[in-house]
C-alpha cells in the first residue's frame, strides 16, 4: 500500500512505536490521521504533531473502538489502515492469577478482534483496506518467563492470519508486526530477565542481543512491507533463522531454549521453577 492520501487510525499512538507509525504515516503523505491511546494527552500532542485527531480511550472497549471508526468515516469519508498496536508486558508462570490472564488476552487478542470487526466491513464496502496488528516475535517464538505473554502474543499472530485468509480476497491486507527488543515505555517500565523472543521488554533482555531499535527504524521497515504487504514485518530479520530452527526440528528447538532459559536465569535469585512453588 502506498500511505499517500489515506486515512489512519492507529492505536497505542502516544508513545513507543504507535507515535513513530503516525509520524512516518504523515511523513509519507497520508492525508488524515487519527490517534489513539489510553493516554489522551499525550495522543493529543502527537496528533497536533501531524494535524491530526487524538481520541482517548481502552482499546478493550469495543464499543469505543466502533465509534472511533465511525467517527473517523464521518469526518473523513474512509478509512484504509488500520493500526491495532496497544500492549504490555508482565512476567508469571502457572502462578499468575486467571485475571491477569484474561487482561492480558483483552489487549493483546480481543483489542485486535475489535478493530477488524469494526474496520473490515467499512475496508470492504470502499473496495478494500490494510489491517496492521503489533504482535512480537513472541508470537512467533515464545517469552520466556512470561506465560501470559507468550500465549497471547501467538494467539495474535493465528489471528491474523485467521484474517487474512478469510478476507484477503475481498480486498484487506493484513500484516504481523513482530518485534524483538524496541526502545519503548514497556521497554523501560518492564523487569529485567524476561526471555527471548518479544518485542518489547525490560533491558538488558535476551532479545537485546539482537539490538535494541528506535522506534523510528522499525517504521521504516513497516513502510516497507506495507509497500510489499507482506505478512510478516520483521525489523529484526534473525527472527526468520528462529522460525525455521523451530519448525524445522521443534524438539530441538525447545531442548536448545531450555538451555538458553537456564543460562538466562543462572544468576538471578528467582527461576521459572521457582514460580511453580509461590
């Protein structure tokens, strides 16, 4: 997709890699931009930014979710990209509370369910549209030390392509983003050791041996893709050498990361074993 003269709601837009998404989205010549966070006030300052709109709310609130998109056809007369991107991270094992859970599934699965219930039928009927979900290489991989994560982030990625096998031929592209370590606030708010293979997490990280991105070299790379539209937008490309050791002899792959978590965790006072017993 080129952005030129199209119309943008991206969520999580206050900060991280939601406010580099909505600069370059502007940079690159789309013509209305709609930005969106929990975070009202500094979705404002981002949107006045680029001339754009700043709306406040839960990307779990469906029906705050429908009226953004309905807002945004109104004032606008379309919609073409949707950018679902909200997320955190938190660390557990089989200790963690069912709430935590079910928190976790709402923002990181249903946010992403919410938006193409809403986008999709309006994307359709203007003869097509693009739908971009921030998973992690998580979803691709795993999280150590992270249950909650580790499953909602795969279970975003089936999503999507859920989606765009059944709506790729009516015109709705859809794409994966799947970072490893980017500099965001769940970057510095989350605990150190928290494994390998997310997109966000507390420093220094297992992913960080890949490098840590500013969030605007990851826009570059999802322009990228969008251009191509391509599934999978991986602006770390060793995410690729970890999928094909993991689906080409997976009983490898899970003795080799067992390995890995035990040196990850050798020197701190808490090991995943350790959570089973709390």
């Amino acid at each position: 997709m080129d952005l030129a003269g199209k119309v943008a709601v991206v969520t999580g837009g206050a900060s991280g890699i939601g406010e580099a998404l909505v600069e370059r989205f502007h940079a690159e010549g789309a013509r209305a931009l709609v930005v969106v966070d929990r975070d009202e006030a500094g979705a404002a300052t981002v949107a006045d930014k680029v001339g754009g709109t700043a709306v406040g709310l839960d990307v779990t609130d469906e029906e705050a979710i429908k009226a953004v998109v309905a807002d945004t056809v109104a004032a606008h007369g379309a919609l073409d990209v949707f950018v679902s991107n909200a997320g955190y991270v938190t660390q557990g094992g089989l200790e963690v509370a069912n709430d935590e859970i079910q928190r976790m599934w709402e923002v990181h699965v249903m946010s992403h369910v919410y938006a193409a219930r809403a986008a999709v039928p309006v994307m359709v009927g203007n003869g097509g549209g693009y739908l971009l979900n921030t998973a992690s290489a998580a979803g691709l991989l795993t999280q150590l030390g992270s249950l909650q994560y580790a499953v909602t982030k795969a279970a975003a990625v089936s999503l999507g392509e859920f989606l765009s096998i059944t709506y790729g031929d009516k015109g709705i592209v859809v794409s994966m983003l799947c970072p490893q370590a980017v500099e965001t606030n769940i970057l510095a708010n989350s605990p150190d050791r928290t494994g390998n293979g997310d997109g966000e997490r507390g420093t220094p990280g297992a992913a960080a041996g890949d490098g840590v991105l500013a969030p605007s070299e990851l826009a570059h790379t999802v322009i990228e893709a969008m251009a191509e539209e391509r599934f999978l937008v991986l602006p770390h490309p060793e995410v690729q050498t970890y999928r094909e050791r993991k689906t080409s002899d997976i009983d490898r792959w899970l003795s080799g990361m067992r390995r890995f978590q035990s040196r990850l965790f050798a020197d701190s006072a808490a090991t995943p074993a350790d959570w089973l017993l709390s």
